[in-house]
C-alpha cells in the first residue's frame, strides 16, 4: 500500500555542509592551542624586532664607554644590560632579530624556489630525467654540506649575498623530494585523468589541480625549514663566519655572550631565549600544519 | 544446543574531535555451540566494531557498554590477565587484511608458535610440530620450509590461510572471521570458504562470519544476521531469510544482488540515498529515510526487535515478507 | 642482500669523489689564496708552491695527483704548521673526537629510543607530555646556546663541573661536552622513536597479537619493538652526520683537541691544505657511517634481507 514517502529532508541526518580541504584544514589548526600561541608569540617577536629598533631608549650601535658590561639597569633604559662595548643589548638583540629573521625568509624563499621547480620538473618529465635528477638530489644530500658553506664563507668573503643562496642552497633538497612525490602522485590521480580527459590545457591543469594540491606539504616545509635555516645562520656566525660588523644577529650575540658567560650573564641569556623561543615557535606551528593539512600523519 | 555467547544491549561510542559515534547501538545477539552465523551489513553498519568490543580491541577513543556473555562470563569491562586468558585461547578473531594483519618482521613460525607457548605452555619442538600439522590441515604445501618465510613471501590465500591456522591453534570454542574473504581475489575467496567450512565440519567450532557479501553467507552459515547503522534490522535461519526476507533493508539486498540465473534483462536495484551520519541522534528507524514502505511513525519511533517466529526475528513496523 | 649491499657502496663512491673535487676546486678558485695567479709572493715561496703542488702542469693533471695521493691517505703539508703534515695532524685529533663523537651517538640512540618508547606506552599522560615537551627543547635550543648555558649552570655557579679542557678524556671532563653534542639527537630519536612507535602500535598486527592473548610485555617487546625501530635506525645515519658537524662548535666551546678544533682554527687561518683534508675526512666519515647505517637497515628489514 503506498503511504506517504517521508522526504529525505525531514528525517535524514545531514552531514554537516561540506566543508572544503582548506577550512577543514584551518579549523584543525585553530584547535592546536600550541601551534595558535606560538603564533601569537612569533608575531609578538617580529612585532617587537621591526619596532623595537626604532623606539628603544638607546640605539643599537651606540656606544657608550662609560656603561660597559652593565648589567640590566631598567631605570637607564639598559633593559637587557650592556655588552662590552657600552652598547644597548636590548636594542641589539631586536635589531638581530630583523636579521635572522629576515635571513631565515629570504633563505628559505630561495629554497622554496628550487625545491619546488627542480622537483615539480623531477616529477612532471619522469622517467629517466626524473631518476637523474633524482640521483643529484641523493648524492648531494649525502654531502657535509655546512663544511662547504663555512669553506665558502672563508674563501669567498662574507657577502650577505653569498650567504643567503649558500643556505638557500643547502636546505632545497628535502624540499625537492617532497614536491616530486606530490607531482608524482598527483600525476596519476584520476581526476588528473578526467580533466586531460575532458580536454582541460596542461597550464590549466598545472595551476588549477597540481599546485593547490602540492601547496600543503610545501607550506609545511617551508615553515620548517626557515627555523633551520635561522640555526644554520646563527651557527655559522657563531663561528665568526657570519652575519659582519656593524650588522649582528642572534648567532654573533650568542657567540659574544658564550665568551662572557662567566661575568656577564645577561649577554648570553636575552639572545638565546629569543633565539630559542622563535625557533620553538615555528617548530611548533610547522608541526601543527602538518597535523593540519594530513592528519593521518598524526 | 546450549548458548557460548550471548550479547545484550551492546552500545559502542567512539569520542572524535567532531563529536561522538554511535556504531553500535543497543545490540542483542546469541550464538549457540557449533553454531555458524553470518553477520551481514555495509561497511559502517557497525558489524566489526560489534565483535571488536566483545574481545576488547576497539581502539583507544571506543567505549563499549552492555553486555557480552561468554559461558555465563562477563567480557565487558574485562581487563588484563582475565582477558588475555580468553583471547586466542577460547575466543578466537581473524581480520580481514592477512597482509597488515601478519606481523611482517616475524617469521610466520614464530607468529603460529607463539600462540601455542603462551596458551599450552608447549616447548619450542613441540610447537613446531603442531604448527606444521595445522598448517597442513589449511592446505598449505610444504608446510615446515614455510615456518621459515615471512609474510611477504607468501599469497594472499595463504596468509589467511596461515591467520587462520594461528587462530585455531589455539583450540578456541569460537572464532570469530572478521571479512575473511574481502581483500582476497574471487577464486581465492572460494578456496578460503571451502577452509572454513572443512574447520566447521572438523573442530565443531562456533563460528561468526562477518561480511557485506550474501553470496558468502549463503554457502557457510547456519544463521544470518543483518545490520544496519549499528543496529541488528533483522535475523533468521539462512534459507528462510534468503527466500523470504522480512525487512526492507534485507529485501533491498537482496534485490541489489547480480543473479546468475536471470536473463540479465532487468536492471539492478541500488538502494537510494546514503547510510546516516552516526554522528547525530538517529531518531526513529535508521533505515526509514531509505525505505520504500516507510511511513509516518518510522520516523519517531525506533521498532522494536521483535520475534516473527521461532528462529526469526526483525526491527520493522512493516516486517513480513 | 647482497645486491642491496653492492648497490650502496657502489652509490658512496660518487659521493665521496664530489667532496674532493669540491674541495680541491674550492680551493684553487679562493681568491688571496695560495694559489692565486694575483698574489705577489716573495720568489723562494713561490718556487716552493711550485714544486710541491706540481703548479706547472695542467689542472686536470694536478687532481689527479692530489687524488691519488688522497688514496694513499696524504693530504699535503699544512700551511700553518710548517712541521706537520695535515695527516699527522688529523691523526692527532681523531682519537679524541672519535670518543666525544661516539659518546654522543650512543648517548643519542640509547637514551632517544628508551624515552621514546616510554613516551609511546603512555600516550598523552604526563610522562608523554614531559618527554615530548623534553624534545621539544633539545630541538629548538642550538647545541651552541646549550653548552655555555648547561656550563653556566653546572659549571659556574653549581661548580660541579669544569668549565673546559679535555684532559684524558675522563667522565667529569667529557661529561658537559658529549651531553651538549648529544641533546639536539636525543631529542630527535626520541621524537621519531615515539612516532614509530605510536603508529606501530596502532597498526593491524598489534591488534592480531592481542586477538592473540598475547600478554603486553611480548606484544610490545617482540612484535612492536622491530617495526618501530627501523625508522630510528634509518635516521641513525644523519644524525651521526648532525653529530659530527655539532662536533666543530662543541669543540670549540669547551677547547676540545680534536678535528673539529684544527678545522676551524685552519679556516681562520687559511690553512687552505688542513681544511681541505679535515673536509674529506669528515666527509668521508659521514659517508661510511650512513653506509654502515643503511647495510644494518637491510640486515634488520625482512623484506631487504630476503630478498
């Protein structure tokens, strides 16, 4: 006997509005309190190395001899205490921020660059080229690569320049690998398939399917390779190989500071607190994108 | 025939960031000595996840409630020595994948032996010779060269055939095959079926069958079982049930069903629309907004499961055939 | 096996062969360097070059001389120290690296897995959350902020430990260095190793081993143990690589007398010969212990061992 049909909408529990790959994405990552806080904490970092420079009570390369090896001092604006040239370490160490952090983005884009072209080619061409391309990739990585940097820095001088393709050029490997994995999967999903099927253009393809896909762990690398980088950097000017006079970063306060540290305490302690917070931060927010962005990494 | 197992209002949650999962919901079932029952359902109907929570392997965000009696014996709630005690020793489970299912770093010797030393207390030599006659009793050649070999080394048939060995080394009292035939090709799958029912016929187990393929049950099980969105919609003896379904749900299986015997002119019957989100509430009967013969109070109320005779029994307003 | 085996050494020969040729040629283009066609250098000096770096013949040809004498294990003269050869040099300093090296790796491996594992078993309780918060820090502090910060510590103010030196390379010398060296690794072990581990355990064939009745202490000990290891292991490689980089700065730090000290005195200084032999040896160590790491992989993998 036919009755009524109850309409689907009446009764059916709906899934919730399907939500897209990104916003499923950004709601996870909104909930991973850890990498939200360091967010917060980075931004308050960079905030305070781009500001902090300009509206410090002393400048960050002042000197002045009569307040040598200060210790903090917050009535004379000495926040930080002083270093043993009479200069401000609370402006220094902002100041140094502008420079690693700008070295750890600048780096890593020029990472991002190559890793992503040489692998996206990598896997996009296949075949043979794929494997020898990817057997530089095997052989280079196998390389002490921060021997050669420091030989570079020694022999070539200490162009800025010099410096940011060198990192930049240590740490595109892994970023190669990833993206030709990406493409190299990508290239043989269906829906790839269906769109050359459908007669979509490959620059279509390429920018419509391949890149939002690859964006994800590209993001996520990219995140994690600028604290990398920033310790590369720190490490290499704590060997006096670095960032020069009168421009300094965390690594070269650092480097000052370790030779102090039996006198003068606070020259250590206010560059390795933030050069270790950053890092935190952005080791934190890298691990909370890629919970993010595939959670059955987790 | 006396009853070994016997499930009572077996309710299973899962906690998940986006809020709670029944897939099991309020589940009476008995299996009676001997006794072979196919449990049948899609995937998500709750049916792995039944037998999972009998045996205390749902994972770390499932909860089970309810109970389930082995021998008069809570196992619900069980913990530790007590339950180990049961498991592979009185009741048995094989899964599905023999691939991800088998330990690959483990010789399949040591994965067979091990059941016998932790269970029997038998010695190593021992051991090794009941594995080897076990491994010959599921038909697999050449039995004590592959004592030796790893997973890998061997094809799909025979890993389960090998899951299948270890789970009766044991000697259990009932054994529970969770998809045994689903990750296997259809010519293995016939040959895995015909394992089964020689074990059946051999060691007398009771046996619970769980799969989302008819054509399985058919040949193997005493009895059938159907769920549906972590609930049992319906229950009988085999060839009653297969003649002469009483719920819709089982009927539109049945339908969907590709028949060798028809002249291949009709079209199959897919269900319309898509099991339910077992995220919310489900209010009324989770089959309705599925059901061709759905009506008014399918909606409000969940139906009962209820005795249509003996031996037989369904979750409907409108059962009947 | 074996065909594995072969196919990793032949790969570590290329590898090794890029270093020198790196090397050799970074340092014949360095501008102020010995080499260079510029410098106006004093007659007797350059005769000398001359002679000793055969500078008359073709390039190519004068590779193939320092190639053949790296063979031989003869990296040249040191520029600095006139006496010494830099092979004598490297030498000298091995012995001691090699302890604060292999101290560290061990320290990393041993204590990395078992903090990993134990992080593992208790997921989410507070020695997870301890453990995990543990790496975390080793992971973010550079191992160059972590020496002078753990010597301040133990060193100066608690006066336990001395502040520097070597000596005979006993426990309350080494201590301070091969535990600021090891902290970064043990922190990434015990990250990976705790990974592994969750995931090994949340796998299919745990689930069987417990289906099984087997009791916990063998499930976890026989059946999760091997699968979780074998990315640790993997990772054992570039972490000794890590380890003998950081090994430079540690050395530094604390006026340790190994290679990492003549490396960095020898870029400083423009020993253009001792830095160049420090670079192929370490290379070449680095090579070997990520060999060595792979062929105990393939030994521990079923499937690359039998096949």
């Amino acid at each position: 006997m036919a009755e009524a049909r109850l309409e689907t909408g009446d009764l059916l529990a709906t899934r919730p509005a399907g939500r897209g790959l990104w916003a499923d994405a950004w709601a996870r990552l909104r909930r991973n309190r850890a990498a939200v806080g360091s967010a917060i904490l980075l931004g308050a970092i960079a905030l305070a190395s781009i500001v902090g420079p300009e509206v410090a009570p002393h400048g960050y390369d002042a000197i002045s001899w009569d307040q040598v090896g200060v210790a903090p001092d917050l009535a004379g604006g000495y926040y930080f205490g002083t270093d043993d040239n009479g200069r401000d370490m609370f402006a220094r160490t902002l100041f140094a921020g502008r420079v690693s952090l700008t070295i750890g983005l600048a780096a890593t884009l020029v990472s991002l660059a190559i890793g992503v072209a040489w692998g996206a080619a990598a896997g996009y061409l296949g075949g043979r080229v794929d494997a020898a391309m990817m057997r530089f990739v095997d052989i280079l990585y196998a390389m002490p690569f921060l021997f050669f940097v420091i030989l570079l820095m020694v022999y070539f001088g200490r162009d800025p320049l010099l410096m940011f393709v060198a990192l930049g050029a240590v740490s595109w490997l892994d970023m190669a690998r990833i993206v030709r994995g990406q493409t190299l999967s990508l290239k043989r999903r269906e829906f790839i398939e269906a769109a050359v099927a459908a007669g979509t253009r490959r620059r279509a393809i390429i920018t419509r399917h391949i890149v939002p896909n690859c964006l994800g762990p590209v993001i996520v690398y990219a995140t994690l390779t600028v604290p990398q980088i920033i310790l590369l950097e720190s490490f290499l000017s704590f060997l006096g190989l670095g960032v020069q006079e009168p421009m300094t970063s965390w690594g070269v306060l650092i480097s000052e500071g370790a030779r102090q540290v039996e006198t003068a305490w606070w020259q250590l302690i206010f560059p390795s607190l933030f050069l270790a917070t950053t890092l935190f931060c952005l080791n934190f927010i890298g691990d909370g994108l890629r919970d993010a962005l595939d959670p059955k990494d987790r | 025939m006396s009853v070994i197992l016997e499930i009572a209002g077996l309710t299973t949650r899962f906690t998940t960031p986006d809020g709670e999962v029944a897939a099991v919901s309020d589940v009476d079932l008995v299996l009676g000595e001997g006794e072979t029952v196919g449990v049948v359902g899609e995937s998500g109907s709750g049916k792995s996840q039944l037998f999972l929570s009998v045996l205390g392997l749902l994972a770390r965000n499932g909860q089970a409630r309810g109970s389930a009696r082995f021998r008069g014996q809570e196992l619900i709630g069980l913990q530790g020595r007590e339950l180990r005690r049961l498991r592979g020793r009185r009741l048995a489970m094989i899964f599905q994948d023999p691939m991800t299912a088998l330990n690959p770093h483990l010789t399949v010797g040591r994965q067979l032996t091990e059941v016998l030393a932790v269970h029997h207390g038998l010695g190593a030599s021992e051991a090794r010779a009941r594995a080897i006659a076990m491994l010959e009793r599921v038909r697999i050649p050449d039995a004590s060269r592959r004592l030796g070999t790893y997973p890998h080394e061997l094809s799909g048939g025979m890993r389960q055939r090998v899951m299948i060995a270890m789970a009766l080394l044991g000697e259990p009292d009932v054994l529970i095959a969770d998809e045994p035939t689903t990750a296997l090709d259809v010519t293995v799958q016939a040959q895995i079926l015909d394992v089964l029912r020689e074990v059946k016929a051999e060691f007398g187990v009771a046996t619970v069958l769980i799969t989302h393929d008819l054509g399985v049950v058919a040949g193997l099980c005493d009895r059938v079982v159907v769920m549906y969105a972590g609930r049992i919609v319906e229950e009988g003896q085999v060839d009653l049930l297969f003649s002469a379904p009483a719920h819709p749900y089982t009927r539109a299986l049945l339908g969907a069903l590709p028949r060798v015997d028809t002249d291949g002119s009709g079209e199959l019957v897919a269900i319309p629309g898509q099991p339910p989100n077992l995220q919310r509430a489900i209010r009324g009967c989770a089959f309705a907004p599925r059901c061709p013969v759905a009506e008014g109070r399918c909606g409000a109320e969940r139906p009962p499961f209820a005795a249509l005779g003996p031996g037989r029994a369904a979750a409907c307003f409108k059962a009947g055939p | 096996m074996l065909g594995y085996t072969i196919r990793r050494m032949a790969g570590a020969v290329p590898t090794l062969f890029l270093v020198i040729v790196v090397s050799f040629f970074m340092m014949r283009l360095a501008p102020g360097g010995p080499f260079d066609k510029e410098r106006v250098a004093p007659p007797e000096i350059r005769a000398n070059l001359e002679r000793v770096y055969h500078l008359d013949e073709p390039l190519w040809r004068q590779f193939l001389r320092y190639l053949g004498d790296v063979a031989q294990g003869d990296f040249g003269p040191s520029f600095k120290y006139k006496d010494f050869s830099v092979t004598q040099l490297i030498w000298q300093g091995f012995p001691v690296s090699l302890q604060l090296g292999g101290a560290a790796i061990v320290l990393a491996a041993v204590l990395g897995i078992v903090l990993g594992a134990l992080a593992a078993l208790n997921q989410n309780r507070p020695l997870d959350v301890a453990v995990m918060a543990g790496a975390m820090t080793g992971i973010a502090i550079p191992n160059f902020v972590l020496a002078p910060l753990l010597t301040l510590v133990l060193g100066v103010y608690l006066s336990w430990l001395p502040v520097g030196g070597w000596g005979d390379g006993g426990l309350r010398q080494a201590f301070l260095p091969v535990v600021a060296l090891a902290l970064p690794q043990v922190a990434y072990v015990a990250r990976l190793a705790r990974g592994s581990m969750i995931e090994v355990l949340g796998s299919n064939y745990i689930r069987t081993a417990r289906a099984k009745g087997l009791p916990e202490h063998l499930t976890v000990a026989r059946h999760a143990l091997k699968g979780a290891l074998l990315p640790v292991v993997s990772y054992l490689g570039p972490a000794t690589a890590a380890i003998i980089t950081g090994s430079v700065v540690i050395e530094q730090i604390f006026g340790i007398p190994g290679i990492g000290r003549y490396f960095v005195q020898g870029a400083l200084n423009r020993d253009y010969t001792l830095v160049m032999g420090t670079v192929i040896f370490y290379g070449a160590l680095i090579i070997l212990a990520n060999l060595i790491v792979d062929l105990v992989y393939g030994l521990l993998d079923p499937k690359v061992r039998y096949d």
